[in-house]
C-alpha cells in the first residue's frame, strides 16, 4: 500500500461480526489455556515491597544473592503486576487475556481501516494465535508490552500514509512503555526504521528530533542515565545464551517454535506479495533476525505483519467497507457474550490458581527465615508469598556467577551449580527431578514432602 491510500480516509469503520468473533474465540483459548510462566510473579514480588514501603528498594529485597547494582528502571509494571496479583494468579491471566485482545483489537481496527475483510481478519487473527502461542498463552511480564506496541505500529502507520505532527506521540508513549517492559527497545528500532526509510526523505528534522527524543525517552524512568545499563545487563546476562530458557534459539524440535516459524512465514508471504514500504522490509527483516536469536521475539513479528497480511488477503478490488449505517448491534452482542464466556472460564479455572497459590505459601511457611533454592517459576511464586530465595528473575539483576549456578542447578548440573548449593539453607523441587538429584549429589537429603515437592537440606 503506497503513502495516502488509506480506504477509509476520515471515517468509522466496524469490525465484521466475523473478526468480532475471532477476537472473542482468541481471548476464550487463552482464558482457558492460559498459564503462568517465568518472568511474571517477581514483579508482584517487587510490586508488592514498592507499595508497602513507599519507595523503590536496592536491589532484589527478596533473594539472597548479592544485587545491589541492578538498575531498576519497571517501576511501574511492578506495581501494576501487584495490583493484578491482589486476587491471586488468576488477575495476572485475566490481565493476559485483557492485554492481548486488547492488542489484537487495535490491529485488526488498523488493518479494518485499509480494507480488510472479515475473513481475511479472522484468518490473520488464527495465524498469530498459532505463530505466537507461547507468549500469548503464558503469562509473563511481556504482556505489559502487547499493548503499547500494537499502539506503536498503529501510529506508525498512520504517519506512513498522512504524515502529521502525530508523531510526536511516538515520544511519550515510549516513556510510560518503558517504565513497564524492557521490550521498549524493539518499538524503538521499529520506529527506528519508519523514522529512516520513511520520515527522514520527507522531513528531515522531524525524523532526527523524534527518533533523538524517543532513545532519551527509554531512559525517562527510576533508572535516568543508568537505564541503558539495564538493557546492556538483560542483554549480557547468562540467561541470553541458556539454550533452554526464554531466550533459546527457535528449533524445530520444539512444537511451539515450529508453529511461530510456521505462522511467520505465512504471514509475510500474504503480507508481502504486494508491494509494501521500503520501512516494513527493513523492520521485518530486524525483527526476523532477532526473533533467530531468541524466540521470544517471534511475537513482535508476528503482530508486525498481522495488518499488512489480514489487508493483503482481500484483493485490491475487493477492498470496500460497509456503508455507514450499518448496525453494530450484533458486533456488539457477540463481544458481550464472549466477555461473558471468559468470564466464566476464568471463574472456573480460579480454584486451581488459588491451589497453586496455596501451595506456593504452604512452602513459604515450611522455609520461613531460610534461603531457599527453588527453580523459576515457582522461585517467583514462592517470593511474591514471602519467600527468601537465593536467586530468581530478574536474572540479570546478579552476579554472571550467580546467574550461571542458578541456571546449572535448575538443568540438574551438581558441578556448575555448586555455588548455589553452597549458599542455600534449603533446596525446594519437584521429587525426583535433575534439581532433586543434583541437590542429593551436593549432600542434601530430604527432609519434608508437601505435595509434589520436597524440601532437602544438607546432611
């Protein structure tokens, strides 16, 4: 689509009862599906200390381990993760599913207003539930970013096709985004190459003053000038090479990569067949590249080509919207009954969240006023209930040292791990596992079980 074709240039356009109903079937299987993973709960953790003291703590307040240098520039989402955790685990999956309908919402009104049709929006709406499952389906702290993105992509594109002094909104939206999630800085290299390939022919200034004040709006948070420090950290920390982690590589031995590769393949195949601006090559082939190194950035790119696709789907021909009188009572009832099927399943999934929880402070209490070594994510669990941990997220917070034991403990490595071993009263795990035996390797025996877990300590 070429600078200033915009179908529906200057007015309203529903969303097809068909999309409506892709959002509600989106929001029904992650509320359904939905789990919480690593990355989440340290939030509510820190959240929870923000709140009760008023003021930003030194630190981890809750491991053990040495953090006293860590930068702490999300604020913001951790207390936001503490508001959410005040019902227990279940209001961080119901903020998952809020989070990314919302997002997905926002695109497909982008993708609406260039002509979309119906089916090529709830085709487009299947593809990024299957290419980016893992994030959407596992709560963590990326979905404080879902939002601010898709909001970044279409302010970004609305100032590719009527370039105007909207996009100075770029600016502050990167502020308050980076006061929650430290995914800012892949919205910041997309409006990088929007600003590069697009403004800067146009108007030079503007594309410099924006793009100079956008980087100096990462940095607008508790950690000021030392913020890049922070970034530089996530980004050198051990967990970035831990092949097993959140940061792993894509492989094809693992279904959900394969799905993301899949999905993003598709994706820009639909997206791409027609011409598109030299901007959205480069900034899929970025994000294409990082999503390479680790998989969790699949879900940038996937939501990336979400509007050029679903768009792509309807032939230029094809592309004509409702008249404008069209009723939107049953767009509207559709969306209420599925809110109200959402509803529903979170209400009935409550009780195993609440278990878990339970369980999570049962722990606490049999480890009260100990270290306690425990794998991620029940290391963040147990610190949002009360717990002293050695070491959990955020993992970059430590000491290179600390972060490869900590790993080395949680892939079973006695040897690797003995640093952690050493510095820990007690070591929680499930019986049995690779932590289990190598905490059993390093001389702890077991003590107590509660429920599938034990708790060892030393001889």
């Amino acid at each position: 689509m070429e600078r200033g074709n915009v179908v529906s240039a200057g007015r309203s356009t529903p969303i097809p009862i068909l999309a409506v109903v892709g959002l509600g079937l989106v929001a029904c299987v992650v509320a359904r599906v939905c789990v919480i993973g690593s990355d989440a709960l340290w939030l509510s953790a820190l959240g929870d200390t923000i709140r009760a003291g008023h003021e930003i703590p030194t630190g981890v307040p809750f491991a053990a381990a040495p953090s006293e240098q860590w930068v702490n520039t999300t604020v913001l989402g951790q207390i936001l993760f503490s508001l959410l955790h005040l019902g227990g685990s279940v209001g961080i999956v119901a903020a998952q599913v809020a989070t990314a309908t919302c997002s997905l919402w926002l695109l497909v009104g982008a993708a609406r207003r260039r002509g979309a049709s119906g089916m090529g929006l709830a085709i487009m709406l299947g593809l990024v539930l299957i290419g980016g499952a893992a994030p959407l389906l596992i709560a963590r702290a990326q979905l404080l970013s879902l939002v601010p993105y898709a909001a970044l992509l279409v302010l970004v594109r609305r100032e590719h096709e009527r370039p105007s002094r909207m996009i100075w909104a770029a600016v502050p939206l990167v502020a308050l985004w980076g006061n929650l999630h430290g995914a800012v800085l892949v919205g910041v290299a997309v409006l990088g190459c929007y600003l590069l390939f697009s403004r800067l022919p146009l108007e030079p200034w503007t594309a410099v003053a924006v793009g100079l004040a956008s980087a100096a709006a990462t940095c607008l948070n508790p950690g000021l000038l030392r913020a890049p420090r922070y970034y530089l950290g996530v980004f050198s920390g051990a967990a970035t090479s831990d092949d097993s982690g959140m940061w792993s590589r894509p492989t094809i031995s693992n279904p959900l990569d394969v799905l993301l590769i899949a999905a993003s393949v598709v994706l820009a195949y639909i997206a791409f067949r027609h011409r598109r601006p030299l901007w959205e090559y480069a900034a899929t082939l970025g994000l294409a590249g990082a999503s390479a190194l680790a998989g969790r950035h699949g879900i940038w790119l996937v939501l990336f080509l979400a509007v050029p696709a679903a768009v792509g789907l309807a032939s230029p021909s094809r592309r004509v919207l409702p008249p404008p009188g069209r009723s939107r009572v049953l767009p509207a009832a559709t969306a209420a009954a599925c809110i109200l099927v959402v509803a529903g399943l979170l209400t009935m999934r409550a009780p195993v969240f609440h278990l878990n929880d339970m369980t999570a402070a049962q722990l606490v209490q049999a480890t009260r006023g100990e270290v306690v070594l425990v794998a991620e994510p029940l290391a963040e669990s147990m610190a949002a209930a009360g717990a002293t941990v050695w070491v959990s997220n955020p993992l970059d917070a430590f000491d290179h040292a600390d972060q490869a034991a900590y790993l080395a403990f949680m892939d079973g490595d006695a040897t690797a791990g003995a640093r952690a071993f050493r510095q820990a009263d007690v070591v929680v795990a499930v019986a049995d596992s690779p932590p289990a035996r190598a905490a059993r390797a390093s001389g702890y025996t077991v003590r107590e079980a509660l429920g599938p877990y034990v708790l060892l300590r030393r001889g």
